[in-house]
C-alpha cells in the first residue's frame, strides 16, 4: 500500500518550537522587521517641514515691495506692487526647516502646487503593493516558500539602496515602486511558512511572535530617524540589511515540509521534518509515512497538480469564509492606516509620538487598557494610541485565523488576496483622514470615530460564522477546508510544556508507539 507523509502529526509529535524553527522565525522576522522600516520610514522621509519662501527677484531688489507675506510659513504665492499695480506672483524658491533633517520634500521641491507628487507616489505604492503581493504569493504557492522570501528580500534591498541616491522625483518613484512590488511579496509567504512549520499549538504563538518584530521594527525606526535624520541616509539603513538577512536564509532556513508534501515531493518534506526531530533528540525513523491515521493530510502529486486555483470557488463555505475574512481585512486595514498616517499630524514631538504609536502596537497583541485624566492635546494622542491598540489586537487574530483555515494548495494566494483587499483601506486612509475638511456638519469631528465602530461592529458579527482553527489539523487541500469545523491535531495532547524530562521522554514514547501499532495496521 502507497504511504503518505503525516505531517501534521509528525510535527505533533516532535512538539514545541526546536533549533531549525527557532533560526527560521530569527531570520524571518528580522526581514519583517525591515519590512516594517521601509515601510513606515516615509513617516520621516515625507513630512513636510517648515518653509518660506526666498523669491530670487525679490532678494535682488529687482521687485520694489516691502510685502511681509514673502516670509510666512508655508506661503506659495506673495504680492508686490509694480508701476502702482498690485500683482499676485508664485515664490519661485524655498528654504526649509531642517530641524529633522532634510526630507524628501526638501530634497524635490515637493511642496505648493507640487504637493500632490507626493500622495499620488504613496497612493500607487500601495497598489503596487498589493500586486506585488498577490503575484509573490502565487509564485510561493507554486515554486516554495522560501526562494520567494529569499529572492524578493534581496531584490527589495537593492532597490531601496539605489532609491537612497536618486537624483530626480522620477528616479525616487519608480525604485520606491519596485521596492514596494517585491517588499510585498515577503508576508504572505513567510506568514505560511512559519505556520507549516510547527505544531498546530505552537502557530499563534510564532505568528504572534512575528508580529513583534514588525512592532521592533515601527518602534526602532523612531531612534533611527533621530539619529540619521537626513532622508538618504534612513533609505541605506533601513534596506542594507535585508541583504544579508536575504543571504542567511539560503542557508539557515528549510522549505515548509506541508508545502514539499502537497506537491508530492514527499522524500524532501520527511527529510526536513527528520531534522527537526533530530534538533530536539527524537528518534521518528520510520514513523514518516502513515497511511491509517493520515487520512487526507497529505496528497500524491498527481492530486496536487489538479487541484488549480479555480477549483477553490467552487467549494461555496470556503468561499464564504474568504469573503467573511476579506471584510475583517479591510476594516482592520481602514482603521490601523487611519490611525497610522495620522501619527505625523498628532500634537507633539513625531518622534515620541511613533515610538509610543509602535509600542502601544506591541501591547495591542497583549491586552486593551484605558487611558484618563488627561489634557485635551494629551487626550486626542492617547484616544489614537488606545484605538491601535485594539485594531492591531483584531488583526492579529484575523491574520492567524486565515492562516489556519486556508488550505496548503493555495494558503499563500488566498492570504495574498486578503492582502491585496486590505490595501483598499490603506488607499482610502489619507482620504477619510481629511473627511472633516469636506463635510460641513455640526459635529464633524465625529464622522471618523463612529465610521470605526460601524465598521467594527459589522465585522465582528460577521466573524461569528467561521469555524475555530486553534489547536486544529492544516487543510492540506481546498476540499478539507470546505467545512464547519475541523477535526483537533492528534487524539493525544500535543504540548509537553510543565513537564519533566522524564515525562516529556514518555510522553513522546507514547505517541511514538502509537504511531507505529497505527502503521502496522
């Protein structure tokens, strides 16, 4: 009789996170942690700073005006009188602020009536994005986990790097672009990677933990910028990195043995799952393959190859579930962009502000707190930080749970899809930020905090529909996750934590034997 590679209960029974999963959750996360860097740095390298206007005419005295508009902040046009006639004339240069260094804005010109390069720039990068994101991710599905994190990591690093020494707006775009195509490549990938990689009670807890780096990462990035301050310079060190993070991983890091399993390379995935058992000293030759107990866990490659992505529509609860998962991805990405560009226009210094925005976004994964008694300035930046605690705890969860019910075949693409969905939000966040400015109602200021709770009420009614995936068996295929519930991991407790030694080793033992009286059968 054929056998087929259990991997969800091999990885059971190896249990918690060992060597090999500790070195892949590193190196990912830190390529997640300048994720986070290169995406959040256009915090700094886009503010716009202080200027006045230093018209050259008028500093020669070829312009007869005593006019002061010429040095108010932020003036773009000044009028002077000439032959008794009161003209109205552009400011043909600036000089800026540089209090925090010198920005894009400074370095372009962007300000005036070329202001708009800007948003036009970050609201094509966050489609780019998202394209970028569904195409990596199909590629992940189809040719591995790994080469594409490996690949777009690099790719992403070289193009930051030629972005820090642009000489033109058209040359800082289209690297800025690139990078933003293969960067988003990167999470789908890597958040499949990780979740196939350990047992199903150890998935939160290694997803969770790489969301702490990206929070390292927005949270570092204040320091960072303080330091460097000049934009340039922020662009080096923010993707230099991802270099050798790139590097490592060609070496430091196995391919997802679920991924090696449902295409059919069968020997490969048993190889990696036997190193993983060899890290932690546990003895799994010849339990590889088990055809009683696997069930549908694992496919030869001949059903892999037809299992193509249109076959996913046609399973109707599935289906159901991805829509459910998409709305809760927009929302989330609605309100935490909101939240996120607002940072650069709360009260006080945009340092501080970023850090406590980043770490405020650190306690989200853990827990919800309230904030009192504070000064109306004060109160408006604790609301903010409070409101990202509880998105970003929101979705967190969503992140993982899709994970979890989305099949093997096409996990990377599905969540590429939410992704892609997601960035809808990210679009729209600098619009509905300036909502006030375009609704002249009594109370306006309103409309974008009853927006969130509308939003999030919807979508937390909605999420009562799909089935729980804690603790639960992987689809491998579309089919396996057309359902209303899964079946748990294994029948016996998979976690050896709090235990000694000894019980750990028999514990093991059992499950061991277990899965040899289940062969023989």
């Amino acid at each position: 009789m054929a056998r087929h590679l259990d991997v969800n209960q091999y990885l059971t029974v190896v249990g918690g996170i060992g060597r090999p999963q500790w070195i892949a959750f590193i190196l990912i996360g830190c390529i997640v942690m300048q994720f986070g860097w290169v995406m959040l740095s256009v915090i700094f390298t886009l503010k716009v700073p202080n200027f006045r206007c230093v018209d050259e005419d008028y500093l020669t005295g070829v312009l007869n005006t005593n006019t002061s508009d010429l040095w108010k902040d932020g003036q773009c046009t000044y009028t002077y009188i000439e032959n008794n006639t009161t003209l109205t004339k552009k400011c043909g240069k600036f000089v800026y602020n540089r209090e925090h260094g010198e920005t894009v804005i400074e370095r372009f010109n962007l300000v005036c009536d070329r202001k708009y390069i800007t948003t036009i720039i970050e609201m094509v990068y966050m489609t780019v994005v998202g394209v970028g994101s569904l195409i990596g991710s199909a590629l992940g599905d189809r040719f591995g986990r790994k080469i594409v994190i490996i690949v777009a990591a690099l790719i992403t690093s070289v193009c930051g790097i030629i972005q820090a020494f642009s000489v033109n707006i058209v040359m800082y775009a289209t690297f800025r672009l690139l990078s933003g195509l293969f960067i988003a490549s990167i999470y789908s990938p890597s958040s499949s990677l990780l979740t196939e990689m350990v047992s199903p009670r150890r998935r939160p807890d290694i997803l969770n933990g790489m969301a702490i780096f990206w929070i390292l990462g927005a949270s570092s990035l204040s320091l960072i910028s303080y330091l460097l301050r000049d934009w340039w310079k922020l662009l080096l060190f923010c993707n230099a990195p991802g270099l050798l993070f790139g590097i490592a991983m060609i070496w430091g890091v196995y391919e997802s043995p679920h991924w090696l399993a449902t295409i059919g390379k069968t020997e490969e995935a048993l190889e990696v799952l036997e190193k993983i058992a060899k890290a932690k000293n546990i003895d799994t030759s010849g339990l590889g393959f088990n055809t009683s107990a696997c069930r549908h866990d694992d496919i030869t490659k001949e059903t892999a190859n037809k299992e193509s992505f249109l076959q996913v529509w046609r399973h109707k609860r599935l289906v159901i579930h991805f829509f459910l998962f998409s709305y809760g991805w927009l929302t989330c990405s609605i309100c935490y962009y909101v939240l996120m560009f607002g940072v650069r226009t709360l009260p006080g210094n945009i340092y501080i502000n970023n850090f406590i925005s980043a770490a405020v976004e650190a306690l989200g994964y853990l827990l919800c707190f309230l904030v009192a008694w504070l000064d109306p300035d004060k109160l408006v930046t604790a609301m903010s930080m409070v409101g990202k605690l509880c998105i970003t705890s929101a979705w967190q969860i969503i992140i993982i749970w899709s994970s979890e019910l989305y099949p093997t075949t096409h996990r990377c693409t599905l969540l590429a899809l939410n992704t892609v969905i997601s960035k809808v939000g990210s679009v729209l966040a600098p619009f509905i930020l300036q909502l006030e400015d375009f609704i002249d109602i009594p109370n306006e200021k309103l409309i974008i905090p009853i927006l969130f709770v509308a939003l999030m009420a919807v979508g937390g009614i909605l999420h009562i529909i799909p089935p729980e995936t804690n603790q639960r068996r992987l689809p491998e295929t579309s089919e396996e996750a057309n359902v209303s519930s899964f079946p748990v991991a294994i029948d016996q407790p998979c976690d050896t934590n709090g235990m000694s030694e000894d019980e750990e080793t028999e514990k093991h033992d059992l499950l061991l034997e277990s899965m040899k009286t289940s062969q023989s059968v």
